[in-house]
C-alpha cells in the first residue's frame, strides 16, 4: 500500500466534482482530508459573516466525509505551509493535493508549499476546479495576446472555448489511513459569534454546505430561471439563485452549476426556461471574468485599476460612513439594502449597485471603505467579486461603469421595487406610507406621515444629503481628476 495522500481543502468544501479529491482517491491511497484555518494578519482575513458560514460548511464538509468512509477532517491552524508540512511528516505522506486559488496571498501560498514540499522530498500537486477555465488559457486572450479587459469579448471567447462541462461525481469511498492524525475541535476556533449572538437572521436565510447548495439550484431551475431577465433586477421577488455563497465556499462548483443548467434548458431553445438559463449563465460568466482580472492584476483588491483615481478628491466623513453601515441614510432602498445586508449576510445584487453609487458619489467615500464593509458583513465576501463590484461602480476598473453614471436612489427604488415591498419589509416604520411617498418620506406631507406614524428625524432619519446637489458635487469632483 502507498503512503497516504494529504487533500487540502480550500474554498472547495465538497465532494462532488472535485479535482484534487478524485485523483486523490483514485491512486487507491489512504487519503487524509485537512483544512487549516490561516490565522495570518491581513486586510483579508475572513470577515465575521464568512466565519460563520465557515463553521457550518467545515462541519457539513466533515459529516460527508465519514458517510464515504473517512474518519472526518482534520482541522489545523496557523500559516497553511507550515501546518501542512508538519502534517505530512507527521503522516508519512509523500504527495499534496489541492484545488489553485486566484488571490495574491494564496497564489504565493500555493508555490511556498510546492517548495517546502520538494525540499523535503514531496510533491505538491495542483489542480483546477474553481473556475470554468483557467486564467493561463491561450483561448481567453486578445489577439495581442493580452488578458481580456472587457466583459463582453472575454465572454464570447469563453462561450466558444469552452468545453461542455462533465462535472464529476463524489467518490462512493474515501479510505482512510489506519492512524488518523490529530486535529483542532472545529468548536475550539470561535467562528461563531456568542456575546452578543447576533446571526439569528444568517440561520433563518441560509444552510451551508454542499447539499443544500444542490437543493438551491435544483430549485432555482425549477421555478425562478423562467423569470430571470426580468427578476434579477428585482429586490422585492426571489428572482436570483442566491448561490453566490456556495460558490464561493466551492459547496458548488461551476461547472456543476453550468452543467445542470444546460440540461435543465437543452430541451428546447425556444422556451422562457431556455432564455432565462442562458442569462444565468452569463452571470456565471461574471464571476468567472472577475477572478480573471484578480490573477492579472492582483491590485485589484485595493487599488483602482484606471491610475487616474488614484487623485481623486475623497472625503473622510466618518459620520457618513457610519450611518451609510447602520441604514440610516434617509434614503428608502439604501437603508433597506443595509439592513438586509447586517441580519442576512445578504443583498440583492441590484441594491448592492445602488447603495455603492450612494457611498461613492453621493457621499464622495472612497469605494475602499465600503468593499471592507461588505467583507464583514458578506457570507459571500469574495475577493474577486467583492472588488471587481466596487471598482465597477466607482468607474476606477476594467470595463466599468463610468464615473458620471450616477445611480438615483428614489427613481431605482421607483424602479426595481415598484410596490414598495421591499424597502417596506427591511423599514418597517415607513410600512404605513402609501406606496407613491415610500421610496421618498421627505416628500410626504405632515397629514401623511401622522397618518403612518412617522416623524421624520425620530422614528426615520432625515436625509444626509441632497441627491441632486451631491450629484452635481461628485461630477465636479470626477472633472478634476480628468482635468489634472
């Protein structure tokens, strides 16, 4: 019998359709399945939020392991090289295992290890399985040959390149080694909150984990994906998937995702299901477009990409930014946005879009300061996308929106959320309000807001600013940095 192999799991707490763990299983060696928790200092430390999606999702990951035969996960801590080359001396395990990650940090973890194993006479073995393919791919570059900057090409490259997805299935058996190595109690690492205990609403929205990650998608196949050109946009309907969490956990992966979609939408090209698949599938494609522009320009995090903006003219108000975090704006569908964000670890894409127009250019804070927001607060605070979202919004990035493109609030909210259900479910002291007055309270005369029992300023804040004079403000702001 062979040593055993170590398989390092990462942000891809599965089985199925797992690269590294099927290649594992199929050298017919024990396999020793760790996951250590990197307790490096760093700006992009998991946020809270993204703790206690890790908790459940180690502990979903560690029930399926033994249904295959395993005795579980073995759960370390500290810098991943060390913890995992002590692992294989302690084991006696000569190879490595492990799904490639995009970041700068885990980019240089991955060759650290790759050395510290061949200095002691191992191997690390890296595979894909994150993306849909991979950013090194000669398919995927410009006929100059540089990386795609641009959505919409990088898009048609990929549609034409890509090969039908054949996700494969979990291994019926993981065997185990006769001494498992010893392991930290996942009950030891504090990823809960405790004092106070403030993810009740995380347990109500979400259920970590690969299963229910599939049951997500069956569902949304099943019923949403009819209506998603239009839903999508929509925060007062469930039009999304909402699988953005198990994505980035790697609870799912994407080509699992792209292959069932696919099949749910092969049966006729002509049907609503078909239309609704394929713009999912776009999305998708986002995603994949993101951690591409992650590995090419791994600034991307913190620094705007367009240099320009690197002088543009920011304001420090903390008093701003804090009542931007708490929902206290006086702007309807921000402050409900903000809200949905801090009890669910959540937001509807299309409110994530206008609340960072709002910090940005109504409030002239720098986009940094609301991507860390989202990192906290976010189960799916991805660094790829975290970035790519607010570079986007703040026209500092690849393919962005441009900077005069100023989201309204009232007329989105007008918009997106026509009823008034969801700023009406996330504020709930405007709910009286008739429709006409609940996405802009200050228009609202006395009569009206006595008869909803709001007093503006009390029961709802009055608004920071002025939509349309900080709108003048940021367009004055951004001709500086054109004009410098």
């Amino acid at each position: 019998m062979s040593s055993s192999v170590i398989v390092w799991f990462r942000r891809d707490l599965r089985l199925a359709d797992h690269p590294a763990l099927g290649a594992a299983v199929e050298t017919g060696a024990p396999v020793i399945p760790v996951f250590v928790l990197d307790t490096a200092d760093g700006p992009w430390r998991p946020g809270a939020a993204s703790r206690w999606w890790l908790h459940h999702s180690l502990a979903a990951l560690d029930a399926s392991l033994r249904e295959r035969g395993s005795t579980g996960l073995v759960l370390r801590c500290g810098n991943p090289v060390d913890a995992i080359a002590s692992l294989a001396e302690e084991s006696g395990a000569n190879e490595v295992y492990f799904t490639r990650r995009y970041a700068p940090r885990e980019a240089r973890l991955e060759q650290d290890l790759a050395d510290r194993l061949d200095a002691d006479g191992r191997t690390a073995r890296r595979f894909g399985g994150a993306l849909l393919m991979e950013p090194e791919s000669e398919a995927l570059r410009t006929k100059a040959g540089a990386p795609y900057s641009v959505f919409t090409p990088f898009y048609k490259a990929l549609m034409q390149a890509l090969p039908e997805p054949q996700p494969q299935p979990a291994p019926e058996h993981i065997p185990a080694p006769p001494d498992m190595p010893h392991g930290d109690r996942l009950e030891d690492w504090d990823l809960l909150p405790t004092k106070p205990d403030w993810a009740g609403g995380l347990r109500q929205a979400w259920t970590p984990g690969e299963a229910a990650a599939l049951e997500r998608l069956d569902e949304f196949l099943d019923g949403a994906v009819a209506d998603y050109p239009d839903d999508r946009d929509r925060p007062d309907r469930r039009g999304t998937s909402r699988l953005s969490p198990h994505l980035h956990f790697g609870e799912i992966s994407p080509r699992t995702v792209w292959h069932r979609t696919s099949r749910a939408i092969d049966s006729d090209g002509r049907t609503r299901e078909a239309k609704g698949g394929a713009s999912f599938l776009r999305e998708l494609v986002w995603r994949e477009f993101a951690h591409h522009v992650l590995h090419h320009r791994p600034e991307l995090p913190d620094t705007p990409l367009r240099p320009e903006f690197a002088d543009f003219p920011w304001e420090a108000n903390r008093d701003a930014l804090r009542a931007w975090q708490r929902g206290r704006t006086g702007y309807p569908i921000v402050d409900a946005g903000m809200r949905e964000l801090w009890t669910t670890g959540w937001m509807h894409n299309r409110v994530r879009m206008i609340v960072a127009s709002f910090l940005i250019k109504d409030l002239l804070i720098p986009w940094q300061e609301g991507a860390a927001w989202f990192w906290d607060t976010l189960v799916d605070a991805d660094l790829a996308n975290n970035a790519a979202g607010w570079q986007w919004v703040a026209g500092s990035g690849v393919d962005s929106a441009p900077f005069f493109r100023v989201f309204n609030p009232v007329l989105q909210s007008e918009r997106f959320d026509p009823d008034g259900d969801y700023v009406r479910r996330w504020i709930p002291e405007l709910a009286e309000l008739p429709t006409s007055l609940v996405h802009k309270p200050w228009d609202a005369g006395t009569e009206a807001l006595d008869r909803a029992g709001v007093v503006l300023g009390e029961d709802y804040p009055h608004r920071i600013v002025d939509h349309g004079k900080a709108r003048r403000r940021a367009l004055a702001a951004f001709e500086e940095i054109r004009g410098s």
